[in-house]
C-alpha cells in the first residue's frame, strides 16, 4: 500500500484502495432493509399490545375472571378478525429468522402470511365499517350521533377508531412487505451473481 509522499509499490498507484473498499450493492441493500424490517417488526408488536389491550376484556371473560375496572369500560366484544390479525405477530419469527439467514424462500413466506394475516384482517376491517364511518363523516351539521344508527363507543364512533387502526396497521405492513420485497430481490441478485462467477 501507497502511503502519502512516502515509498510506493511498484505496480500501483496508490488509488486501488478505493475498490477494495467498496462494498456490492446487494450487500448495502440487504443491510439497509434488514435494519429496517426490524424497526417495522417492532413497530407492529406495539400496535398488536393496542390490540391486545382491546381484547383483554373478552380474554378475561373467556377465562371467567372479573375485574371491575375493565368491565366499566364496556369495551364491545371483538369480532373474529381481531384475533386473527393478532397470529400475525407470530408471522415475525418467520421474518426474523429469515433475515438473520438470507433465506430467500423463509421470506417469501414471510410475506405471503403477513399478507394473510395481517393486510386481510384490516382490510376486512376497514369495508366491515365502512357503512358508519360514511354515515359519521356525511352526517349533517347539528345533527347528533346519538340520534342516529352509528355505533358510538364512550362518546366517539367506533368505525372511526378501526380506521386510525387500520390507517397505522396498513402502513406498518406496507412498509414491511416492501423492506421484504426488497431483501428477496437483494439476495436473488446476489444468488445470480455467484452462480456466473
């Protein structure tokens, strides 16, 4: 190696550090969206203890115990996608585990029961409720909710609430299942470039 004003190789000119250096693309893109698909996975164990907190109440029910506090809140009984959409965290082993490996099929896995498990549960959520939330946004002024059909919980609509929900939950798996995506596609390049060389 070629040091500044000092004794050089012969061969060189000093500059071959920069390719060596470098690291492949397919490297950087695997980097980058493995970090990221982590903090995705993180962000929807958050957004599955919200949902856990919603369906306490029903647990505690199924298990026969009472508690007081949580029976005034007359939290209305979940529907069967909630529990469904809750077996999607389980999903992130999968994802997890396939990126610590490289696993390209792991991943597609991955994607395939995320897509099952967690996008058609809240798109399932979002036309059931669809029905109140028009009715709430097109309700004329003056008019008060409670005079109408729409299903209010403590004061506010409930369709309402599913949709912030479903708002933050279709961001969280969109932004996973494009990282996945793009760690497939990543590893993909990589397995071709190893098999022409």
């Amino acid at each position: 190696m070629a040091t500044r004003g000092g004794p050089m190789i012969t061969g060189t000119d000093g500059t071959d550090f920069e390719y060596r250096q470098r690291v492949a693309a397919p490297h950087q893109i695997s980097l980058l969206n493995k970090s990221r698909l982590k903090h995705c996975i993180f962000f929807h164990a958050l957004l599955f203890f919200v949902m856990l907190a919603k369906l306490i109440s029903d647990i505690l029910d199924r298990l026969d115990i009472f508690v007081l506090e949580i029976e005034e809140l007359e939290v209305p009984p979940p529907l069967w996608w909630e529990y469904v959409w809750c077996l999607s965290l389980l999903t992130s082993f999968i994802g997890l585990s396939a990126a610590r490996s490289n696993k390209i099929r792991e991943m597609q896995k991955y994607v395939m029961a995320i897509g099952l498990l967690g996008v058609m549960p809240l798109l399932y959520c979002f036309l059931y409720y669809f029905g109140d939330v028009w009715a709430y946004m097109t309700l004329e002024e003056g008019v008060d909710p409670e005079e109408t059909d729409i299903f209010l919980w403590r004061g506010m609509p409930y369709g309402l609430l599913w949709y912030a929900f479903c708002f933050v939950g279709f961001q969280i798996h969109g932004f996973t299942l494009y990282f996945a995506w793009n760690l497939i596609q990543a590893w993909k390049a990589r397995t071709a470039a190893r098999k022409y060389q």
